[in-house]
C-alpha cells in the first residue's frame, strides 16, 4: 500500500494494493481494497466500501457508500448510501442522489443520478 503522508487514514482497512494520494481523508469504518486508487483530495465519509475502483481527485463521497469495479470522475459527489455497481463510469462533476443505485453504466459529465 502507498499512502501519502498527509492522508488521514486513522481507522481504515485497506487491503493491497491501494494507493491514496496527498490531501485524502478517509473516515474510519471504510475499507478500501484491494486494487483501488484514490486521487487527491478525495473525501471519503464513514463505513464505505470501496473495491476494485478509482476515485479521482476532488470526489466527495459521502457515509456508507459502495462502490465496486468502477470509476468515479473528479468532482462528483456521491451522496449517504448510494451504491455503484461493477462496470459503473461517474463523469466529472456528476452527482449521485443519496441512497441512488448505478447499474454498472455511466454517467455523464455534470449529470445527475437520483
């Protein structure tokens, strides 16, 4: 696992390999592994589970978030309890609506999921 040194990771599992960039924070309850990324900036709130994805820089994730084999654009915000499934590709800006599920497909730039 690579860490940056100023990500906040008190309280996270990971499970390699996982590389989180500089200026991350991780909630604790989340569990991130294996064969994630998660660029810089990123917020990540409590208790989620993330596998098998990339989130890019500047993503707001909110609590008790899933999100598997995916990709997460810069930007998006991904409101409490959504869950992204295998195959999911969120374009920058996009917005996923709190509880919201994304079947594996993709959303466009500065759209929005409810």
């Amino acid at each position: 696992n690579v860490f940056a040194a100023d990500a906040d990771v008190t309280g996270v599992a990971t499970t390699a390999p996982v590389v989180i960039a500089d200026g991350s924070t991780i909630e604790s309850g989340t569990c991130i592994g294996p064969n994630c990324v998660i660029g810089r900036g990123v917020v990540l709130g409590a208790d989620c589970r993330i596998r098998g994805s990339v989130v890019m820089d500047n993503a707001r994730i909110g609590t008790g978030v899933t999100i598997t084999d995916s990709i997460v654009g810069p930007s998006v915000v991904i409101e409490n309890g959504a869950d992204l499934l295998a195959g999911s590709v969120i374009g920058e800006a996009a917005v996923i609506d709190r509880d919201a599920i994304v079947a594996g497909t993709a959303v466009e730039a500065g759209a929005g999921v409810a």
